[in-house]
C-alpha cells in the first residue's frame, strides 16, 4: 500500500464525504472489534500456548491512537464498538479510554461494548456502566473451579463470579460464552445453560476455530454445535427464533427455562454472507475477515499526518478488500492452523 502523503489527497476529498463504509459484495461494514491488547491473565488452552510471547509495549498503539482510530470509524458510520483481547480489561488505563470512547454515544455510536473473561469485571463494573455499556460478554467454558482453573491454566472462577454479580449489580446484562469442547465441557452444556437462564442471562456456545499454533491438537477437541444441538435436544425444547444481533449467532428459544441460546458454528456453518464487522488489533492492523491473514495497516496512516483524512482514505482502500467468506477447515492430515495468528490478537 502507498503511504505517502501525495497518493491520498483524491482519496482524502472523498473521505470528508460521510456515507457508510460498504464492501465490494454490498455489505455496509457497521461493527468495529478492537483488540485493545493481545496480553491476558489466562491461557485458555483452545486459544493460547503456555509460553505465549506477546508484543513488546512499545508496538501497541497508545489509548490516544486507540481512540482516534475507533473515532475515525464511528465519524465514518460504525454504529458498534466492542473492546476484546487478549483481555481488555488488563490493558493499563483502559477505562480512560472507555470513558473517551463513551462520548460518542447517541453521537453516532448506538453501542459501546467488551468481550471479557470477568477476571477484573468486579473493580470496573460500576464504572463500566456509567460509561454507558449496558452489554457484556463474559467467556466462561465451565461452573467447575479444577475444570475452570485445568483450561485457563490458572484462572478462579471466583472472581469471575464476583465479576459477574458486580455487572449485574451496575444494571449491565450480560452474555455468557462457551467454547464447546469435547471430552472436556460436553456434559456440562446443559448446566451451562440452567445457570446462565436462571441468572437471567443469556448463553452462546461457540466451536473451536483453527487459528493460532497451541500445544495441543485442536482436532481433538473439536466439537460440531450441530452434535451438541442433537444431545440438548433429548433433554430440552428448542425451538429456533429470528433474533438476531447482527453477528453470526443464530438462536433458539430454550422452552424449559424461557431462556435463549445462541450457536456460532464457523466450520459447519457458513455466516459470511450477512458480515458487518471488520476486527483491528492493538497494533493498528485491520483484519477485514477473522478467517483471511489478509491485513491492512492503519498505523502508518494514522501516524502519517494528524490530517484524519490519510485515515480515512486508508479504512476505504482495506474495506474495497474484504473477502466475501472466510476458509477455515480443519485441516486432519496438516494439523496446521487455518490462521496463523492467535484469536487473542483480533480478539474472535
Ligand atoms: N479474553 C476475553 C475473553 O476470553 O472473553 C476476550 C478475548 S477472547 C479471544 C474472545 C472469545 O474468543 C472468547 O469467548 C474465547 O473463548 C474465544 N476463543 C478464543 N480462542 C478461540 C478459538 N480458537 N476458537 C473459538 N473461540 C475462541
Ligand atoms: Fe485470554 Fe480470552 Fe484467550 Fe482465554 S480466550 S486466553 S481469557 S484471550
């Protein structure tokens, strides 16, 4: 991509002009994910290896550029934010840019909202809320503390339930998430659900997705949602609903509990045609789909001029290259990640 000031200047009169972000197969892109650091105080197995290397600091870009990106998005018509990880809430000072971020609700942004694991939810509840979130997402892929602690490799599920009232106390709904994993939470999914229902929040089940390298095989943990589906049915009554969130959940009402339970099958699945979203990580690239290692950097364009329109024409060129689908398989016989990178670093 050419960076230098001279190539955008066409481009940077055509930016000034607001209209929604729309990519070559008619999708108009509203949905902005950000991974605000790739450093988490858990290693999910699925996710992470032990001995993870994260970035040296002085790559991430500052809360400052953090927030003029995400505000140079919403000028050009992203209607929701959700900060993720790695874990957002671990990032130094993230409530000062949650709180900066707050300012353009109602002023262009419709929602302000993380995707959490709930270690830290306990302290920044109350602030949270005042901010205006008013959704989360917590991740939790067990009720037992060993089983939590043996996944996280050394998560308390403790705190995350602390976290979890102390949301619901500030008035913030939450979503709960699940990996589906075989021989580990598979029994467990109807628990899962009980709890979540009867704590009047909602749950969403989610299948292991190839990316990133992890010590173990992730062939072996993978569990189809459609098998899952099967077995819930023997024990409830589900029945499928058009609610929808704009992401690739798709949902049944569980009769039994008068609860709603979300699936989000990547592999078996194909969600793509009603894509909206596009994923930026702490570094200032943009991933115009989770599946694709195709990226475009926007921290050069932001650090190019303090004119927003180098940005802006930037955002342009990487949306003009989103992918219409993503090519996750699993891959038995090469047993190598689809994606190379992490989940942490786009944050799922
Ligand atoms: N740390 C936060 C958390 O755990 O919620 C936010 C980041 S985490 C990467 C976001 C979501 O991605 C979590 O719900 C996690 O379970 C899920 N995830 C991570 N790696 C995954 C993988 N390989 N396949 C499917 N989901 C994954
Ligand atoms: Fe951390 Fe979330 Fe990945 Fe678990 S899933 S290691 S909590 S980023």
């Amino acid at each position: 991509m050419d960076q230098t000031p001279g190539a955008w200047s066409a481009a940077t009169a055509l930016a000034n002009v607001k209209a929604p972000m729309i990519d070559p197969f008619g999708r108009s892109v509203s949905y902005l994910r950000v991974s605000v650091t790739d450093r988490c105080d858990f290693r999910c197995t699925y996710c992470m290896s032990e001995n993870m290397t994260f970035l040296p600091k002085k790559d991430l870009l500052t809360l400052e550029e953090l927030d003029r990106l995400c505000s140079a998005f919403i000028t050009k018509g992203v209607r929701r934010l959700r900060l993720t990880g790695g874990e957002p809430l671990v990032r130094k000072n993230i409530m000062h840019l949650i709180r900066g971020l707050s300012r353009h609700l109602g002023a262009g942004l419709d929602e302000l909202t993380l995707t959490t694991n709930g270690s830290q939810l306990a302290r920044h509840a109350e602030e949270l809320a005042a901010c205006g979130v008013k959704r989360i997402n917590v991740s939790i892929d067990t009720l037992d503390p060993d089983k939590f602690r043996q996944i996280t490799r050394w998560g308390d599920i403790e705190r995350v339930m602390e976290g979890i009232r102390a949301a619901q106390a500030a008035g913030i709904s939450i979503k709960l998430n699940a990996v589906a994993l075989k021989d580990f939470n598979e029994t467990e999914i109807p628990d899962l659900i009980s709890f979540a229902h009867g704590e009047g929040m909602e749950l969403t089940l989610i299948e292991t997705m190839p990316m990133g390298e992890i010590s173990e095989d992730r062939t072996d943990r993978y569990l189809p949602l459609s098998q899952v589906r099967r077995e819930l049915e023997n024990r409830f009554t589900l029945t499928d609903i058009p609610f929808r969130t704009g992401g690739p959940a798709r949902y049944v009402e569980v009769k039994e509990t008068g609860g709603r339970l979300g699936f989000i099958t990547p592999l078996t699945h194909n969600f793509c045609e009603s894509c909206n979203r596009v994923r930026l990580t702490c570094t200032g690239t943009l991933y115009m789909c989770l599946g694709h290692d195709d990226a475009a950097d926007l921290r050069t364009a932001l650090r190019a001029s303090d004119d927003d329109g180098y940005l802006s024409a930037a955002i342009d060129e990487a949306i003009s290259r989103k992918p219409k689908g993503h090519d996750f398989i699993i891959d038995r016989r090469q047993q190598r990640p689809a994606v190379s990178r992490h989940m942490s670093v786009t944050g799922g």
